[in-house]
C-alpha cells in the first residue's frame, strides 16, 4: 500500500514537473501550495517567502484528526502544485481528498526522514499495537528535517527559487536550532524526578523523549474516549502522591474533566498548550517558534512547582 | 464480621469517601434518576418509548447555535438545547394535530430536519473541533455548575410532575374524558398537557446530556421505565419503581465504573440494562411468571 502511494507519488510528479515546468518558467506569480494544517502551513511560508501562496485545510485551534473535508477543500486542492501533508497517520483523510479530487500536483510528505516514535501501549488495555506517533514537530530537530523536505519540494517545482528557499530554510534552521538550545536551557533547571507532567492529549511523545519529562496523559482523560471511575480515581491519586502541579490542557480539547481532577486535588490548572494546531494570530502560539517557546515556558514554570 | 465490613466498605462506599468527583457524579446521576426515569413511565405509557431519541437529535442546532454565540458556556448551550427541542417537539405536535400525519411521524421528520441543521450550523462556524465531545460531557467531569443544573431541573420537574399529575394521567389514559369533564375550559385542552409533559421531557434530556453524555441521558430515562412497567399494575408503583432501578443502576454502575476500570456512562446503563434483563424474566409481567402461570393442559 505505501509502497504504492509512493510510486504513484512519483509518477504523478513526474508528470507534473513534465507538463508544468514550462508555464513556471514564464510564471511570476507565486505558486500555490496547500498545507493540511496550520503547523506545516506556518513552515511552507517561511520557507516559501514570497514565492508561495499557503492555504490551509485544517486552520488554527482546529483538530486535524477530526477534520472532515469540504468540497471546498478539494478544490483548493485542486488549484494547488503542491499539497504539503505530515503524513504517520496524521492526517488519514488527506490522501483520499487528493485522490478524490483528482488531484495531480505533487504530494509531500513532511515528516520523511524523521524517526518515528511509537505510542507508549495503553496501560490496562490488551490489545496492545504500538501506533506510530505522527506529532513529529514536537521536537524542533525533526522540523529541521520538515524544513529540507520542503525546501527540496519547492525548488524541484520552481528553480528559478531554489536559492531563495535555500537561503530561507538555513536562515530558520538556525532558529530552531536556537529554539532547541532554548528549551535544553530553559530545562536545566528543573531536577530529573521534578520533570513530571499531566496533559490532556498524548501528543508531547517527541518532545518528552528529547527533553526527558514525563508526560502523563491517561487514557481517557484526552477527548477521544469517555473516561472510567478508575483511571480518574488512579491519576488523582499520582497527582497527590507525586505532588504533581504541573497540569495542562492543550487548545483542542474540552478542559472540564481535567479542570475538576485539578479543582479536587487542589492544583490550578496551567494556561493552555498549543500541541497540534497553531493558535489564532492573538493568542501567543501563533507561529511554530511562538508556539513551541510559549509551551517550553509553560511547562517550565508549571514543573518548577512540582 | 469487622473484615467483612471493611471489604463492604472498600468495595461500596470507600471510593465514594475518597474521591469528590465520584461523589459529584453520584448526585448528578441520583437526581436524574429520580426526575427523568418517571418520564419514561409516561412516555412508554403514550406509546412515545423512542421520542427520548429523537429530542436528544432536536437539541442540537439550539446547542450550537448556544455555542457560537457564547463558546463553550454551559448556560447558553443548555438554553439553546431547550430552545430547539421545544421547538421540535412542538412543531411535531402542531403538524400532527391540523395534519393526518401521527406525532410520531412528524416527530420523524422534524428531528431529521433539525439533526441536518445543527451539523451544517457547526460546520458552517468554521472550527473542526470534536463538538459532540464538547456538547456532551461524562458523569466524571460534572462541576458545580452543571450540578446545579441537574439539581435544579430535577427539583423543578419532579415539583411540576407531582402539581400537574392528575391532569397530565388523564390525559394519557383518557384524553376524551378529560375533554369531557367537568375540569375548567383550559384545563381540558389536552395539548396543553401534553406540551407541558414534552418540556419536561426536554429539560431533563438537555440537563443530561450536558452532565452525563447523550447515552445516559436517555437511557437512564427509558430502560428503568420499560423495566418498570413489568413489575406493577399501578401507575404509581410503576413511577417509584423506574426511580428505583434508574438510581440503582447509577449507583452501582458508577462502583463498577471504579472497581473494573471500564467508561463510566456505558457502564451505568449497562447496569440499567441488566435490570431490565432481570425484570423480563423473573417480574410479574416477564417470562417466568407468563410460563408457570399457563393452564395445564386437560388430557
């Protein structure tokens, strides 16, 4: 199957780049690509510059694993050269759009190259396949992956700016190499058993691994499933034991559950995380670096009072 | 013996001790029981066993109509959630009264109508994010306010069921004779009733579904009303009987929600259903009293 959609990306590419190249000699306006959410959007901008026209399927504060296309949505596809997706399973609806839409452009999948991490198996279910977690850009060393993968993708599709998209995609390598030693930084204060964390979605895989914090988003506490007694009963009960403060809900999710496991434990609950989507432009986690400096902040202050 | 009570205490009342929030869902799920099972009774009574279902797909364009005007407020999505099933219950009951069209019929199309509204409504409000799971919440997450609102429209059914009682029996039973009698003019109209008996029912399922999820709500309306029925002849043993089962079930399936880690709300009507399952066979109006009752044959 993936070898498939590879192969069909291929030929589907090779036809494009065959059939397209001679109008983008000629063409000054920018080219129109289309990211699947506002994370990959934010990135194919800064890499793109002036170059290329973004437009987003799944926008700010917006669910990606929820998202049902609109037909809209296929015909914004449809006008695109390029349809940027972070693929593992992230956005499952995404090749299907493509493919319905009859969509012939080029597909990128962004996340290619990065290591990808496996779901930590649910405690207390049995049926335990690891699923592969797709939130690669929670480590800023996978985006840099993200950012060469665009930049390839877009030179390909127009050379003339390959030096501009070059040159943009070094520029912000070295803003997230910043952000990298921004975060070591900002966590070395914090004591290893102090480096505990609750949140309401278990999107932060990468993050944790690269940081060394342990997240601890319980099965049930996230959105998708309803909750059991026990599972509630078992996480008030670490909070108290390992004094846990740092407690955090992200942009998506509904915080009424988590809001009274903090309420009965007495713990105030964290400001908001921005984990899959970016925020709208007034609220602090509007760009990628924004919004992963904002949560490096959060998460500090928040485990300093474990 | 003071093992035994320790074990009972662990096992029954400890985690109810230890843990508010157990004991917040307790009181939302006890105070629904008392007021929504007894609707049920009425609604199995009038043949209306599955409108539960169908108001709980009318309230959602009022829902989301609530939450784009004010985000994710409990009042305005409760208000807007009354709104709109009032609105279908009785557009349902308007269209079947100058039509040849029965209520249920109607009910039918009018709750198709408004489910296609309110998903076109969310949609159209641009934000992708899982509204069902924000609209609809789970026993464990109740907070005060929503405690409130359950306590609240539970006090104040319960004290309308009990003023308007006899009128809202007669009309069930017998709305000719009701019409008949020699009550005041406005007291004989049976619609009025009927409204009135309808509102009820939404405002229970709306305070339901914002504290303990769709499934509860309904079901902790219908499956100890339906059980109920086989137990009694009476309407009243009937009506304390669905009260019963539904706060024994909610008890019990919120103890196993605990005790066996399984998802709090399916559990508890889970229990409601086991009841029923009971009732079917060992009640009076079940199975196993119908056989053994059977006259022998005469050879």
């Amino acid at each position: 199957m993936k070898r498939r959609t590879t192969l069909t990306c291929f030929a589907l590419s090779a036809l494009a780049a065959s059939s397209l190249l001679p109008s983008l000699a000629t063409a000054t306006e920018p080219l129109p690509v289309v990211a699947s959410f506002s994370i990959l959007a934010d990135l194919v901008q800064v890499v793109g510059g002036d170059r290329v026209k973004v437009s987003t399927l799944v926008g700010p504060d917006a669910d990606a694993h929820a998202f049902e296309p609109k037909p809209a949505d296929a015909k914004a596809i449809l006008g695109a050269k390029l349809f940027v997706i972070n693929g593992l399973a992230f956005e499952p609806w995404a090749q299907k759009l493509a493919k319905s839409a009859n969509y012939q452009g080029q597909t990128l999948l962004a996340s290619q190259g990065i290591q990808p991490r496996h779901m930590p198996p649910e405690p207390g279910h049995t049926h335990g396949h690891a699923e592969t977690d797709p939130h690669g850009w929670q480590d800023p060393r996978n985006v840099i992956l993200y950012v060469k993968n665009i930049a390839k993708s877009l030179s390909s599709l127009d050379p003339e700016g390959a030096s501009s998209y070059q040159k943009n995609s070094e520029t912000y390598i070295q803003e997230l190499n910043a952000l990298d030693q921004f975060a070591k930084d900002q966590l070395a204060a914090i004591p290893q058993p102090k480096r505990q964390v609750i949140t309401s979605h278990d999107a932060f895989g990468y993050f944790a691994a690269r940081y060394q914090i342990r997240f601890l988003a319980p099965q049930g506490i996230n959105a998708d499933t309803e909750p059991s007694a026990k599972e509630v009963a078992q996480l008030i009960r670490q909070i108290q034991r390992d004094k846990i403060r740092a407690v955090f809900v992200e942009n998506m999710s509904n915080p009424k559950l988590l809001a009274q496991i903090t309420k009965d434990t007495g713990v105030t609950l964290g400001p908001k995380l921005y984990v899959d989507a970016l925020s709208s432009p007034s609220e602090p986690g509007a760009t990628y670096l924004k919004m992963m400096r904002h949560n490096v902040t959060q998460l500090v202050a928040g485990m300093k009072l474990n | 013996m003071m093992m035994i009570l320790e074990t009972l205490w662990d096992l029954l009342i400890g985690p109810f001790a230890e843990f508010a929030f157990l004991r917040r869902a307790l009181v939302a799920t006890l105070a629904l029981a008392v007021s929504a099972a007894p609707l049920g009774v009425f609604l199995t009574l009038r043949r209306m066993s599955l409108l539960g279902d169908a108001i709980s797909h009318a309230v959602l364009p009022g829902v989301a109509v609530g939450f784009m005007l004010s985000g994710l407020s409990l009042g305005a999505m409760a208000a807007g959630g009354v709104v709109s099933g009032m609105l279908a219950a009785a557009l349902a009951g308007f269209i079947s009264r100058f039509t040849t069209l029965k209520e249920d019929a109607s009910l039918a199309a009018i709750y198709l109508m408004a489910l296609a509204l309110g998903v076109t409504l969310l949609s159209s409000h641009g934000t992708q994010l899982d509204l069902l799971h924000i609209l609809f919440g789970s026993a464990l997450g109740v907070d005060a306010q929503g405690l409130l609102l359950v306590a609240g429209v539970a006090s104040a059914s319960l004290i309308t069921l009990a003023a308007f009682y006899r009128a809202l029996v007669l009309e069930t039973f017998d709305p000719v004779f009701l019409a008949a009698s020699g009550a005041r003019r406005w007291q004989r109209r049976g619609w009025l009733w009927q409204q009135l008996f309808l509102m009820l029912v939404v405002i229970n399922l709306v305070a339901g579904f914002q504290t303990l999820g769709t499934l509860m709500a309904v079901g902790l309306m219908m499956l100890p009303a339906v059980s109920a029925r086989l137990w009694h002849e009476s309407l009243s043993a009937q009506l304390l009987n669905a009260s019963a089962q539904a706060a024994l079930a909610g008890v019990a399936g919120l103890l196993l929600s605990y005790h066996l880690d399984t998802p709090s709300g399916p559990t508890i009507i889970g229990c409601a259903g086991l009841l029923y399952g009971v009732s079917l066979l060992v009640s009076p109006g079940g199975w196993l009293p119908q056989v053994l009752k059977r006259p022998h044959r005469v050879g």
